[in-house]
C-alpha cells in the first residue's frame, strides 16, 4: 500500500518537476528567438508574439500597427480604422493571459492540497521543500529573465 503512494507522489513530483522546467526552457527559447531576430522586422500576425519577453503584451498592438504601417503601406485613414481593432485585440490577449496564468496556479494549488492531505507528516515536510525548491528555481528564473541576463539552462 505504501509502495502505491510512493509512486504515486513521485509521479506527481516528476510532473510538477517536467512543468516548470519545460515552461523555463519555452520562454528561454521564446527569448533566444527574440534575440537572434530582433534586427528583422517584425512579421505580423501572432509569430511576433514569440519573441516578446513575458509582461510585454501592452507592446504587442504598437508592434503590429508599425509591422502593418510599414510592410502594407497603409494610408492615415486605415491605420485610424486599423488601431482600435489591434489595441482591442492586444488587450483581449492579456486578459487571456492573465487568465489562464491564475487557472493555472489555482490548479496546482488545488493538486498539492489533495496530495498533501495523502501523505504522512514526514511525506508532507519532504513535498512542501520540494514545492519551496521548485518556487524558488521559478522566482531566479523570471527574476533573471526580466532583467535581462541569458536563461539559465535546463536542469
């Protein structure tokens, strides 16, 4: 019986483990993509989204209006009709963002509350500095990321 939550809570560890890692490795790979094009004019479209850093989504509409401005040669008049349609737009987007960033984390929370209540006292102060372990490499990873410095690599 032991032997099944054993498994059980190590699959949960490698899991939540594969998740943060595999986030990290996205958006160190996002901003590698928006290094290594940032002499290129941005294409429109969401593949311009790839290369924005986390927090920058207010950038996004200006970014497209000029990608549209400058690659369809848009007249004064359709740039005016064309503005409010991008800014609605990017502003949906964040609030999808934001939405989906709050799920998430309600999400996980929910599942270490259930494992949490599984597992005897011992279990539970060995998944809490896990848990602690796994918040802290996120918090150094958007920490460094937001100012600017190389991702760390994948452990």
């Amino acid at each position: 019986m032991a032997k099944t939550w054993q498994v059980i809570l190590a699959t949960i560890a490698i899991f939540v483990a594969g998740l943060v890692t595999g986030g990290a490795t996205a958006l160190g790979i996002a901003r590698w993509v928006g290094h290594r094009h940032a002499g290129t004019p941005p294409a429109f479209g969401l593949s311009s989204l790839a290369a924005q850093r986390p927090g920058q989504m207010m950038g996004f509409g200006p970014q497209l209006m000029r990608s549209f401005a400058g690659q369809l040669d848009l007249t004064d008049d359709q740039k005016a009709k064309i503005a409010p349609i991008v800014k609605r737009t990017a502003a949906e987007l964040g609030r999808d963002r934001h939405e989906v960033q709050l799920k998430t984390a309600l999400a996980i929370e929910k599942m270490q509350d259930e494992v949490e209540e599984i597992l005897t006292p011992e279990q539970r102060t060995k998944f809490d500095e896990l848990i602690a372990q796994q918040r802290a490499r996120l918090q150094q990873f958007r920490r460094g990321f937001q100012q600017g410095d190389e991702p760390p690599a994948p452990k």
